[in-house]
C-alpha cells in the first residue's frame, strides 16, 4: 500500500512539478539567475574586454574632434574614458541583468549558466571577440560594395538619370 500511495506522489509531482517550477519564476529568481549567468559569462572582467576591444574606436573619436594628437587621444582614452567606463560596471551589469531576466525564465538562465561553465561554454567565451572580429573583417568587401552601390545610385538620382519613368495618360 505504501508503494501505490509513494507512486500517486510520484505520479502528481511529474504531472504537476513543471506549474510548481514555473510558478517559482518570479523576479526575484530571475534577477538571481540573471547574475549567476552573467558570472558564467565573465562578469565584469567580460565587460572590461569590450572596453578594452573599444580603445581604437574612443581614439578615433576623440581625435575625430581635431584636437588632439594620436599619442595626446590615447592617453586621454588611457587615464580617462577607460577608468570612467570601468567605475560604471556595476550599475552597467545591473542593467544587463534586467534585460536578461525580461528575455529569459529562470530556467534558460541556469541552463545557460551551465553551458557557460562548461568547458565548451569557456571555449565560446574565449573565442566570441576573435570570431567577430574576423566576421566583421570578413565583411567589409560586402559593406564597400554596399556602400559604392549606393553611392552611384545617391549620383544618379543627383543627376535626374535614376528618375522614374512616367507613363503618357
């Protein structure tokens, strides 16, 4: 009797554990798993990466502004922009922690927290900014080819010779 009474247990927890699982998804829980995955994912030393993958761009914007020598642009990235971005980490994985908890439930976040800790999971993470950065070089034939199709359409339609035609009434 035991046995048949532990198996109707059994048998309502599988039919009724995945609404029981479902219900526990609340901000709460989300707002945590959305910080165990951003761990996973490297926290803020991920995030001190892209700072460090945005140096040559923030140098070219400043010296955008015709103000500045290379070496004076770098420095002012240096000892400036970098260390001002790096103080706001925090609230700017805070922010990322919203935005994953409102895309995810709790559940895709610990799955994806184990894959990110997963050998394979760090082997992603190590190699995401190479890849992209071959991706976006691998690119740029297509954008410059993009960008002289436009140009000549910008040119004839400067010139009236891309004008549509029109049709006598």
């Amino acid at each position: 009797m035991r046995n048949v009474a532990a198996a109707a247990v059994l048998a309502g927890f599988l039919q009724f554990g995945p609404c029981l699982a479902q219900d526990a998804d609340t901000a709460d829980s989300r707002a945590e798993a959305a910080l165990s995955l951003q761990q996973a994912m490297g926290g803020s030393t991920a995030v001190i990466r892209v700072f460090a993958s945005l140096r040559p761009t923030l140098i070219k914007l400043i010296m955008q502004t015709g103000h500045l020598t290379l070496s004076h642009a770098a420095e002012m990235v240096d000892k400036v922009e970098i260390p001002d971005l790096q103080k706001a980490v925090p609230e700017m994985l805070a922010a990322r922690a919203k935005i994953l908890a409102k895309y995810y439930t709790v559940h895709d976040m610990q799955v994806m927290t184990a894959f990110y800790r997963s050998p394979t999971g760090q082997k992603v993470l190590t190699n995401q900014g190479a890849i992209s950065a071959e991706f976006l070089a691998s690119m740029q034939p297509l954008l410059r080819n993009v960008q002289a199709h436009a140009a000549e359409l910008a040119k004839k339609q400067a010139e009236g010779t891309d004008r549509p035609t029109q049709t006598a009434p």
